[in-house]
C-alpha cells in the first residue's frame, strides 16, 4: 500500500496526527488495519505490535489526545495514554541507553508518539504548529531558521493561500 498522506516526515507525535487529513482526497490513514499496518511500518513497528483492532483502537485514542494537546492545551488524556508505559534507563557498554517499557504492544505506538510529543515541548513548543490554510488540519514541527513557517506545504497551502490573495487584490 502507497502512503495517501498529503504531507508526511513529521516528528511521530505530528505524523500521528497527520494520518487525518483533509483536501482534494479527505481521509484518515487510521480508518482500517491496512492504514494500521502501513503506519507501523513507517514507524518500524510492524515487527513488535499487532496490527489488529486493538492497536488501531489504542493509536486512535492517543491522536485524540495528542489532538486536544496540541490544539486545546488539555493534556490529561496525553497524560492518561503516558500511563501506559514507562522508560527504562540502563548502562550499556556502548553508554546509557532509554529503554521504552509499555506493559501491551497495543499501546506502544500510541505511547512512543505521546512522548514524541514530551520531547517537542521540552525543545520549542512554540515550533509544534497547525497548517494556517483555513481548510487544512496538517501539523508540521517548524524547522526554520527563523521560525516563521506558516504551512505544512509551501506547494499547496502555501501557493493556494497566496493564490487566493492576489484573486481577491484583482477582483476588488
């Protein structure tokens, strides 16, 4: 199966909420277990975690969270989803080393992108942002120099925004 995401290579807990996505082809990669399996892939979980019901269950309840996080500040079902597993640190002989410990492997993905998104708040919370084209619901973590970015996608968003501009500059 071929990606159908509008815009991917985000940060996990971004690219989780990037499996919804509207446009010219709406969609929700989440909507079957072969979206699930793809995004294990993706991931390179698929040899971990079952891509049954279960894990499609858990993974759409951690993008809910992740969701109400990012766009609403309400951070206890991040927190509830955190609940169901822990980091392990050890001492190896190649140095310390974070070992992910998630009591089922339904949840670990869920789990994985949750603290994904504990890493991009400790780093610049201000860069984790939504799309600013009206009708589009993409995330992307803003990588540039100046922090300035504006759209997931300078080609599409970006182009229509402006597009929609000059059209409303030449018909007034």
């Amino acid at each position: 199966m071929r990606d159908p995401r509008p815009h991917t290579g985000e940060p996990p807990a971004l690219d989780l909420l990037n499996t919804r996505w509207r446009g010219d082809d709406p969609g929700d990669l989440l909507d079957d277990l072969d979206g699930l399996r793809l995004w294990l892939n993706l991931l390179g979980l698929a040899e971990q975690v079952p891509a049954d019901e279960h894990t499609l269950q858990a993974l759409r309840t951690a993008r809910d969270a992740i969701h109400a996080a990012v766009t609403t500040g309400e951070y206890a079902a991040v927190n509830q989803v955190l609940a169901h597993g822990r980091i392990r640190r050890e001492l190896t002989g190649e140095g310390p080393r974070e070992v992910p410990e998630v009591a089922d492997p339904a949840w670990l993905p869920g789990w994985l992108a949750a603290d994904d998104l504990l890493r991009l708040i400790a780093e610049a919370p201000h860069r984790i942002r939504q799309c600013a084209h009206p009708d589009c619901v993409l995330f992307f973590y803003d990588t540039s120099k100046n922090g300035t970015r504006r759209w997931h996608s300078m080609a599409t968003c970006g182009n229509r925004t402006k597009a929609a501009r000059h059209y409303a500059k030449i018909t007034e």
